[in-house]
C-alpha cells in the first residue's frame, strides 16, 4: 500500500513542524499501546510482530520525517528494515524509535555511505536545452506513438513540452534509437518517481535496446517485477553497465526533496548522471534508476522505480 504522497517545498529539513512532529509521535504512542497483542515481552524472550504491526511500524517510521532514510517491512525476518545515511544524526534515529513507541523492536536500523538523493540529471543519450542531462530508460510505445520512460525527477522542474537531444551524440549502436529530438508529457514525483517523453515523429530504428557500453546493446522485449535475490544490471551515462542483485523490494525512500514508495533496492553502485537508466535481466526490463547511496568506487546501494507499474501507468509497451 502506498502511503499518501508528500513533497518538500523546499530541500531542507523541516524546522517548525518539529513541534507537530513531536505532537505527533505522542499520539502514535499512545495510539500503540491501546494495540491488540502490543504488551511487553517476557523477559528475555525476542519479540514477535504481526503484519499489522509491521505495517504500524513502518508508518511510523514515515511519520519521523528524516530525510536520508528508507524502509520497508522484511516479512520473512519479521522486522522493519531501516537504512541511515550519513547524514541522518543519532538524535534522528533516537526520534524514528520514539514514533515506533512499543513497536521500536521491530526495526532494524542499518547505516549506508554517503548521502542519499534522488540522483539528478543523468547522461546515457539525452539532455534539455540548457544542458539538463538524464539518462533515458526503456524504449516504448503507446499506440503506435512512439516514446521512452525516464526518471520522474528528471522532468518536474522542466517547462511542459521541453524539448530533449541526444548528448553529445547517439551512441553507437544508439539508444535512443533515433537522433530526433522529443519532448517531455508526463512525471509522476515524489510519491512515484517516472516520466514520459515523446519522440516527434516515429524512430528510424524500431529496436528497443539497452547501451552496454562494451560496444554491444542488449534487447528489451519485455518487462517483469523483480523478486529478491535476482540478478540484475542498470546502464547509465556516468558509470556506464554495472552488475549486482536485488536485495529487497517495496521500500520508501525518503529524499531531501520527497517520499517515494513502493522501490526496487539493490547493491548496484550508481552516480548522480545515472537517473532515470534501466534496470534489466537480459531482455527483461526491471526498473528505473532513482537514487541512492554510495558510489561506484567504493560501492552503494541504489534504489529503482519498478517498470511494469510505469507501463501500466501509461498503458505502454516496451519494444
């Protein structure tokens, strides 16, 4: 289930709504002590929480509001898994407890490196006219109107109709496939994290496939949910092809600027340059790239928008 959206007006922390916060953490604690099988523990026995409880948790957790978080409720340990970057202080992880109240046993804090962010204006094949780069991610159609689906941050701040090139040029072999231009019609951010952009006029080239950066492309004929575990690479302008698995799967995350929900999570490294990229298993498309931690040097962990609720979004193909 998808929480309510919430965008930031601007990218700092709140200040005032500290005080509705801590207002509002009073209220879940009381609200969590009047919760059916939420009683103390027999001493030294570990505690178990229902999926009602879980769930409990991790709006709790969306109600502390710190930016530089995410989570999501991991059935099989019975724990609400929550990972700090490194700028999310011990006082902010004190407060994330506190509005779990008798519920704070159930989460499992973890620190990631680095800040995270939704990694803005990304480089494969596209960018604005003022040098707004982002990554495209999967070639499709609606209809037989051709277009491909990127990063929702990529295009909240653009103008509508704003117009995308390839940058520097169409790699080679290209992806996009054509060398028109196209223009931004939809996004969905925060809360989602996806855009639409509109080739003018029909490709040249009716493949839809993936740079690999190795010379080669790899073609997209399909699209499919993750499940943990799965293999997966994402390909994106800055690092070009990088390779992991999908470690967890509906988590929010919340950025500096919003909340996103309902997430991919991987231990595949990216870097701001790299929004918007695809994320695939062979020829089965998986997600788009969001934003995450970390960097390809030293590693991270990176966050994706699932595909197949984009292409149900718009009613697209892949191609």
């Amino acid at each position: 289930m998808r929480h309510t959206r919430r965008e930031r007006t601007t990218g700092h922390r709140p200040g005032p709504g500290r005080a509705r916060l801590i207002a509002a953490l009073s209220g879940l604690a009381a609200l969590a002590l009047l919760l059916p099988g939420v009683a103390a523990a027999d001493s030294g026995q570990p505690r178990t929480f229902s999926a009602t409880q879980l769930a409990d948790a991790g709006d709790a957790v969306l109600a502390a509001d710190v930016p530089g978080t995410a989570w999501a409720v991991d059935h099989a340990s019975g724990t609400v898994r929550v990972t700090a970057d490194e700028t999310v202080s011990a006082t902010e992880l004190a407060a994330i407890r506190r509005a779990a109240g008798p519920l704070a046993d159930a989460l499992v804090i973890e620190r990631t490196p680095g800040r995270l962010q939704a990694y803005p204006r990304g480089g494969d094949a596209i960018f604005a006219w003022d040098y707004w780069r982002c990554t495209l991610g999967f070639n499709v159609r609606i209809g037989t109107t051709y277009y491909f689906i990127t990063a929702g941050h990529c295009l909240r701040e653009l103008p509508p109709r704003y117009v995308w090139w390839p940058f520097p040029k169409p790699p080679d072999p290209p992806n996009p496939p054509d060398p028109r231009s196209g223009f931004g019609v939809h996004f969905s951010y925060p809360g989602n994290d996806y855009g639409l952009v509109q080739y003018q006029g029909v490709p040249d080239d009716l493949q839809g496939v993936v740079n690999l950066y190795n010379g080669s492309v790899q073609d997209i004929t399909g699209a499919a949910n993750p499940i943990v575990g799965q293999s997966a690479c994402r390909s994106g302008g800055t690092t070009g092809l990088a390779c992991g698995s999908v470690t967890g799967l509906n988590y929010t995350v919340n950025y500096p600027d919003g909340v996103v929900t309902g997430l991919i999570r991987t231990n595949i490294c990216a870097e701001p340059g790299d929004s918007g990229g695809p994320l695939f298993n062979g020829p089965t498309a998986l997600g788009l790239t969001s934003g995450g931690s970390g960097n390809c040097s030293s590693g991270g962990t990176t966050y994706f928008q699932p595909v197949v609720e984009v292409l149900n979004a718009y009613g697209a193909t892949v191609y």
